[in-house]
C-alpha cells in the first residue's frame, strides 16, 4: 500500500470549551476526491483549515506529502514553526473558499499571478500566460481584465480555483465552494471540479452538492459533533449508510 | 374593454400630467439674506483700515514666496513621517505580541495627550536637557546644531501627527474582511506581504478622506512652527509686519495663500480616491 498525500492523526480542535474536533483521524491518498459531508457546526469547515493551518491544531498531527505541518519534532517535544516555514508549507495545498475571497483592487488576471509573481518569484510573462491559460480552462479567458465586482459569483468562484491552481499545489481543499451561489451558477463551478477530479487532482471537499459527492468523489466521510462517524465509497456511504446517524442527516437532506 | 381600461374606470387620467414645479420661497429668502449680510461685511472691510494694495504687493515678494513654500516643504515631509509612522503604529497595535501593543498605545497616548505647540518647543529645546548627541566615546554632536528650526519642526510635527494617523490607519487595516488575509495566506504570503500587497492597498481607499483631512489640518499646522522661528509663510508675514506694521494686510496675504493651497488640495484628493477606489463598484449617476 502507497503512502497516503494527507495523513491526519488524533487532530483535535477546541475553541474555548468548546470541542471542534475529537481525534480525528483520515488518510488521503493522492489523487483521491474526497468530500466532507455532515450537519453545520459539526467541524468540516475547521478539518479543512488545520489540513492548510489556517487553524492552529491542539494536539495530534498532520501529515502532508510525508512532511509533519505547523510544527517540528526535535528531543521528545514539540516546536511551532515559524510564520515562513508554515506559508512554505502552504504552498502545496490551494484553498476555495465558500465567499470566494478574490483580491478586489486587482483584476482576474492580477489575483492569479499575484502568488506566482510575488511568492514563488517566477517571471512575469511566464505567470501571465500561465495565468491566461488557467482562465481558459475555467472558461473565462475573456474576463482576464475584468475586476471581482464586476464579475458574478460563479465567475468569481472559478477564478478563486484559478488562483488556487497557479500555486501548481498537489492538494486542492474546497470550502462549500457553491454554497453562497444562486443556484443557475453552482453547475459552472461543478463543471469546473468536476474537470479537476478527472485530470487527477487530489481534492477534499466540503460540500452539501450530494449529486457531485455521488458522481465525483471516490470517498465519502460524514462528519457529527467533531467526530468521523461514517467514511468509505461515495456509492456505500449516500447509497446505504451503516450508522443510523448518516441515515438520519442523509434523509434529512435529500427529501 | 380591456383589463387595463377595465381598471381606469373611476379614476382620473393622471399618465398624461406632469409634476408641477415646487416654489422654494425659502430658499431664495435665505440666499437673500445671507448676501446682504455678506454686503454688510465686505462694506465694513473696503471701508476699513485696510490698505487693499498692500495686500496685491505684498502676495507675491520673496519673502511670502519663500514661506509658502518651505510651508509646503514641511507639511508634506511632516505628512509622510506622520503616514509611516502611523502605519508601523497601527500594525503594533493590532498585533498580539503584548511589548509591540503597548509601546503603541504608550506612543499615541503621549503625543495625543499633549498641545502640538509644547511637544515642538520641546523639540526645539532638546539642547537644554542634553548638550550633546550622539554614541559616548564614538561620535557626538551639539545639540543646537543638530536641533534646528527645521529639524524640530519636522519631527514635532511628524511625531504628533503619526500618533494621529496611527487611528485612521488602523480603521482602515480593520475595514479589510478577514477573508482578504486567509486568502493571502492561502497562497503562501506571510504577514508583511500580505499587509503590503493586499491589505493597505484595499485600506488606502477607506483612509483617503480622513487623511487629506488630516493633511489639510497638517498645511495649517505648520504656522505653528513660527514659534521656533521655522521660516514658513506666517513667520516670514509676522517679520515683514514687524518692520512695516502693516499686520492686518499681510495676515490677510498669508490667509489667501493657506485659502489657495487648500483649494488645490482638493481636486488632487479625488483623484487619489479615484486611484485606490480601483475595482469596486462606482455609484452611478
Ligand atoms: N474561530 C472560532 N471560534 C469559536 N468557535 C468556532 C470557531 N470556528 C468554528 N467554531 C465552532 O466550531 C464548530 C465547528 O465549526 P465548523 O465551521 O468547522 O463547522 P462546519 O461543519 O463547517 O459547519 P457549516 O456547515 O455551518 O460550515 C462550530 O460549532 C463553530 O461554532
Ligand atoms: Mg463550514
């Protein structure tokens, strides 16, 4: 068996009292898409962050491509990293998030070489036609000039997944990427996904989109209360789950 | 009968008329009034003891020439001390380390908390409580050589006015959406990038107005370095009154010149608001 891309051990999460995550545990393997599924608050979100240390984790660990994240181990204890090694580190994963977050004063075309040009330190031309290679992928070469406020949110969203793939990351994390779009736009994002999985991006995503999890992921894990209660085939998980828990979220859902 | 006609019935045809024009009888009674109030006053003034072709000579002789410049000279470098200090400030103060937020918040206290006109005669004066400056046994200087007229001025007017813009920069840096540094982060900047690339940018537009305030408020507050013999314009006026005693016309003459840098300042802050505002929607009219 190969050495799974991400490798998360016993990761807890709390935020004051409040336990966000319960030593959970989950293999990635690359080129895998795998989606988060389960009740609001019931810490997707918070599993994605930790996975690109958006958020801090308490305890247990992450392993990404065989390196240990945020922190580093020396004499039976410990070591935060520092702010430069973690956005090193950074640089293998690319985030979605649910509201997009594109750089407002720049255009499309800016906010996809922005981490090309300025973090990795490649040549302009080069970033620029990478960058208007990507916008030809997502479908939106056109729009290169254009800035975020004129653009729609499903425009929007695919140059965020532009953005994110410049970095060239081994690992795409996307946070309900369709849940603040009006639902005529969520199909052009999905499109877009949905080309990534097949050119073999390993993918988590969160996402309530049951019709993408069922076509497109290879897994799926259902998550309650901080914990992992269900994970396997996306065809076992959504077509006969075992734990009354997913049944019960499941039908809640699809009705 | 049709459905539109069939809802018509009853009602008087109103689609054809037009809104009538409202008098504003106040509106010209207040004008009114206001211009013979003005007439009143400029009367009082043509009238007065003013010696009007003094005011026209004295505008433009090289001494007021001078001093409306090194007026100028000082309130920006005073203003660009000011924004990069109020910047540093207001990144200390938003940070977590406990030693960087309050030696920021030590710094705004002290230097809002004490008259513009005491911290430059403070300045001024640094000689009096030490001779010299500089690394003991290495390099030192006399005080009163290095403390001069401009000097003082400039970093009493610099230091202050960072304490102030440290605010309207942090307002500004706080008006960015938490969204704009995860996503930063996202693509791997660390946090001085990020601040520079993506956050200040996006703040400028929201600090634009309160600043060129702040720098109207700077043009001005440099006649206050009169007071350590800094050779802006008012000081210069006050020398010339001095000889001649012609000290309402050239008040007058320095008032009109402060009047015109100011009127200048303005345009030049729309199309700095319209530089930063890059990329957000326009209201349209
Ligand atoms: N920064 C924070 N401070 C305090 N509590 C937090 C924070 N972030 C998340 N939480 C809490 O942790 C729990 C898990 O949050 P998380 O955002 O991971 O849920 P989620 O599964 O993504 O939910 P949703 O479907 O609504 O996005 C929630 O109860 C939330 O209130
Ligand atoms: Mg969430």
């Amino acid at each position: 068996m190969t050495k799974p891309l991400v490798a998360i051990r016993s990761v807890s999460k709390n935020f004051g009292d409040f336990q966000a995550l319960k030593q959970v545990s989950l293999d990635v393997r690359a080129g895998e898409v795998l989606c988060l599924i389960g009740a609001s608050g019931s810490g997707k979100t918070t599993l994605l962050r930790c996975v690109n240390q958006l958020t801090p984790i308490d305890s247990g660990g992450v392993w990404l491509d065989g390196e240990l994240l945020g922190v580093r181990e020396e004499r039976g204890r410990l070591h935060r990293l520092t702010e430069r090694q973690i956005a090193r580190q950074r640089l293998k994963t690319g985030m979605v998030f649910q509201r997009f977050n594109l750089f407002p004063h720049k255009t499309a075309l800016e906010n996809i070489t922005e981490g090309p040009v300025q973090v990795q330190g490649r040549k302009q031309e080069d970033a620029l036609a990478e960058a208007m290679e990507l916008l030809r992928r997502v479908g939106l070469a056109e729009k290169a000039d254009a800035y975020p406020s004129q653009l729609s949110g499903g425009q929007q969203q695919r140059v965020a997944i532009a953005r994110a793939l410049a970095m060239k990351p081994m690992l795409m994390l996307f946070d309900e990427p369709t849940s603040a779009l009006d639902p005529e736009l969520v199909g052009e994002v999905l499109t877009v996904m949905k080309e990534l999985a097949r050119s073999g991006m390993t993918m988590m995503v969160v996402t309530h989109e049951l019709g993408f999890a069922r076509e497109v992921a290879d897994r799926v894990v259902y998550m309650d209360h901080g914990t992992i209660v269900e994970a396997g085939a996306a065809a076992e998980v959504l077509g006969g789950p075992r734990e009354a828990r997913t049944q019960a979220f499941l039908s809640a859902v699809i009705r | 009968m049709n459905a539109t006609e069939r809802l018509a019935q009853g009602f008087p045809d109103l689609s054809r008329m037009m809104v009538a024009r409202q008098p504003h009888w106040m509106r010209w009674l207040t004008a009114t009034a206001i211009l013979a109030v003005l007439a009143v006053i400029g009367r009082a003034f043509a009238n007065g003891q003013i010696e009007w072709s003094y005011v026209g000579r004295f505008l433009t002789v090289p001494a007021i020439l001078e001093g409306i410049s090194n007026t100028m000279i000082m309130a920006v470098l005073a203003m660009a001390l000011g924004i990069v200090l109020g910047v540093v400030v207001a990144v200390m103060r938003l940070s977590s380390n406990p030693v960087l937020k309050s030696v920021a918040a030590g710094y705004t206290w002290l230097f809002r908390g004490t008259p513009l006109i005491l911290q430059l005669l403070l300045w001024f004066n640094l000689a009096l409580v030490f001779p010299t400056i500089g690394i003991p046994g290495l390099w030192s200087v006399r005080a009163v050589d290095v403390m001069t007229p401009f000097l003082s001025a400039l970093l009493g007017l610099g230091i202050n006015q960072g304490a102030y813009t440290s605010e309207v920069m942090r307002a500004g840096i706080l008006s960015v959406d938490v969204g704009q540094y995860e996503a930063a982060q996202a693509i791997g900047m660390g946090r001085l990038r990020t601040l520079r690339r993506i956050i200040l940018p996006q703040a400028m537009r929201v600090v634009t107005p309160p600043l060129s305030n702040e720098f109207i408020g700077m043009v001005k507050a440099t006649s206050l370095a009169s007071v350590i013999q800094y050779p802006e314009v008012l000081h210069n006026a006050e020398n010339i009154y001095y000889a001649n005693s012609r000290v309402i016309e050239l008040l007058i003459v320095a008032g009109l010149w402060y009047l015109l840098v100011v009127s200048i300042l303005t345009p030049l802050q729309m199309l700095l608001e319209r530089r930063f505002s890059r990329g957000t929607l326009q209201l349209v009219r």
